[in-house]
C-alpha cells in the first residue's frame, strides 16, 4: 500500500456545502485523496500525520480571469508591449505568488503576442506538469474590433471574428477570448462592435472545434450580444440587468465576475495621478461603477446563472494571488460565502471546462488547502494560507 499522508482533526469546506464539517480527517496516497473521515474513524497507522486542529481545508482555487505575461498595476496596457523575456519572467514570478496564495489553476483569457502566437502558450508548456506550479489553461491573444486595444487581434467584420477564432485555435489555443465592447476604445459610441449573428458564426464553429468561448463585456450592449449568441462566458460583466441574466440562464452562459477590478480602481485615486481616477469625477464614476457591477452579480444570481469568479491580475492593479479579495467581494454582493467559495473553485473549473479543479472528493488529485480561520463564516479566512498541496506534495 502506498503511503499516506494524513490530514488529521482539520475542519473541511468544500464550496459545496453552506455548513462547515469538523473533526475530519483526511488522507492522501498516491497524489489523490484516498478517503475523507470523522477523525475518531481515522486509521492513522503507518501514515504521515499532519496535526491540522484549528485549519481548515479548502479547494485548491482557480483564478478564472487571469493574464499571468502582466505584471499589473496602472500602466499594464504599456507593460504588455514589454519584451517576450521580459513577460515570460513576469509569468514565472505570477505562477509562483499563485501558489502560495493556493490558486493552483490560472485561466489566462489574453495575453501579448510575437508573431502571431501568444506568449501564454510558452509559458503554459514550459510549466507543465511540474510540481509547485500552476495548471494553466490560455486562450492566447485577445480578438477585437479594430483600433479596440493596440495588443489584440485587429479583426474587421464578422467574418474576420471567426477566422481569427480558428486562427487562436490552431495556434493552440486552450479556447477562444473575444472583446465585445464599444470600439473603438476610448469612443463614446455605446454600439456593439459585432451583431448577434456574427458572434453565434464564431461561437458555433469554436463549438464545432471541441472547445469554449468567453467574452469580455463590462457594457450593456455587449452582454446583451454574448448572452443571445450562447457564448460559454462572459467575463466581467459589470453592466447585466434581469432581462440579459434571464438570457444567460437560458443560454446556459456563465458569469465569471471579476469585482476585484472596479474595487482597485478606488486604490487608483489615492496611488496615481491619472485624471480619470484621481479627479472628483473620476471618484464618483469609480463608486457608481462598483455598485453597477455589485447590481450585475446580484441580477445573475437572482436568475440562476452560474458564477465563477477571477481577479483580472495582470489586467489591472490587481497583482496575481489576490483572488481571496473577489470571494470577499462576492459575499459583499449578496452570495452565500459558500456560493463564494464556490466561485473561485469548482465553479471555476466546471465553467473553464475543467470538472475535476477546485474539488475535493476521494479519488480525485489531493490539490488543496489549509487556511486559518472559518471561510464559510469570514471569507478573509482565505488571505490566511498555511499550507498548500498539489498532487498529494506540499508546495506552499
């Protein structure tokens, strides 16, 4: 028999359930979790035991929106035109404070590219299976209408959209990232910048490929396009009222919230000097902005869609391992803590197309964590990382 680890007289919260479970003991052989019991069941003969009174084990977690080549911070769209040594350290760097954090699963929705293949991708297969770093799902460059953001994919049209679809795809793609707002950027122009039926092309000959398409949508008209066109996703989503979340529930499209992002902008006007954030105006927007994309999550919830969750690190101020603030700010918004929990684990996985992450069920691989504190009752429980194992091993 194989050796077993055991973590004994722990406290459990599996995303699953609302209530917390004390007194478990778990064991791990062989990379997996051989069997969850009350401790006074626990065979601990021969076994490794780890004293884990007073922790908790939770999911390993999964940053659902993350842009692991991106260092963060106010001038991120300036550092992805850094060059391709440059990104692909600052990925290593962001792999390494993920897992201490005990996020073992990055979803990179975008990344910068060198001749036409993104960055991501090196930095996916360099990490590959190798202990103590992240799992690493990429959907390679950003596709966007023309003149959008200097660092996507310039497409014209619809049929551009899909073209450049199969295009990601081929280049090894793990699944397809489209912008959907107003573009150009930085217009006042609030119309979307494909229609519906140029979306469901791309959408149902990325489905045809075995694979997923999420959109990035922070405005009205945008959701509006994703949710009909039967996207898997919408990212950010801070602008969605009752009538498109009834879409996405009917659609079966997912929610990745990223409330992170709108709450950094408030840091933005007591840290830099730009305008936009730092003025009277540019405060007031920022506030009215986090209580729109609160309204979003609460619209989503109300209508049954699922919700995933992602910090946005590298596409913002936000720094890579602070996905425990978006579980915060989720039960600011009205989820359960478990709901919560649940979002920035094996929602994440089911929504990126990976059933078995952010789960700890026997038999599936021992990715987990042990945190201080009870994050069913105080989700900054989460900020408060003991320990980390991956495949059965500490890494963190």
């Amino acid at each position: 028999m194989p050796q077993r680890t055991i973590l004994h007289d722990a406290a459990l919260a599996d995303g699953l359930s609302s209530s917390l479970r004390v007194g478990v003991s778990l064991a791990i052989s062989d990379g997996k979790i051989e069997w969850i019991r009350p401790k006074d069941e626990a065979d601990l003969r021969g076994a490794e035991v780890i004293d884990a009174g007073g922790a908790t084990i939770v999911p390993a977690m999964v940053d659902g929106h993350s842009h692991l080549t991106m260092p963060g911070g106010s001038h991120w769209i300036e550092r992805g035109s850094d060059p391709p040594e440059v990104l692909r350290q600052v990925a290593r760097d962001n792999a390494r404070r993920l897992v201490s954090a005990g996020v073992l699963w990055a979803i990179d929705v975008g990344a910068p590219s060198v001749d036409g293949r993104a960055v991501s991708f090196d930095v996916r297969e360099e990490l590959r299976d190798k202990s103590g770093q992240p799992y690493i799902r990429a959907a390679g460059t950003w596709i966007a209408k023309r003149g959008y953001l200097e660092l996507c994919v310039d497409v014209d049209d619809g049929a551009g959209l899909e073209r450049a679809a199969m295009e990601q795809l081929d280049r090894g793609s793990d699944f397809v990232k489209i912008m959907l707002d107003p573009a150009p950027r930085g217009t006042t122009s609030t119309d979307p910048p494909f229609t519906v039926d140029e979306v469901r092309r791309t959408v149902r000959a990325v489905h045809a490929r075995g694979k997923r398409i999420t959109a990035h949508s922070t405005q009205p008209s945008g959701a509006r396009v994703a949710a009909e066109a039967g996207v898997d996703s919408i990212q950010h989503g801070f602008a969605i009222d009752d009538d498109v979340a009834r879409t996405m529930a009917a659609s079966g499209v997912a929610l990745v919230s990223t409330l992170s992002v709108v709450a950094s902008w408030a840091t933005f006007a007591r840290t830099t000097r730009i305008d936009r954030f730092a003025s009277d105006e540019g405060r007031r927007r920022t506030q009215e902005r986090h209580e729109q994309a609160k309204a979003s999550v609460a619209a989503a919830r109300r209508a049954g869609v699922r919700i995933a969750t992602g910090s946005d690190f590298g596409g913002g101020s936000v720094r890579a391992g602070h996905l425990a603030w978006e579980v915060e700010l989720l039960v600011d918004a009205g989820c359960e803590p478990h709901e919560a929990l649940a979002a920035a684990t094996w929602r994440g996985g089911e929504v990126a197309g990976v059933p078995e992450a952010g789960r700890i069920e026997p038999g599936t691989s021992a990715d987990l964590v042990l945190v201080h504190g009870d994050p069913l009752s105080d989700p900054r429980a989460l900020w408060r990382v003991w320990a980390v194992y991956q495949r059965g091993a500490r890494v963190a």
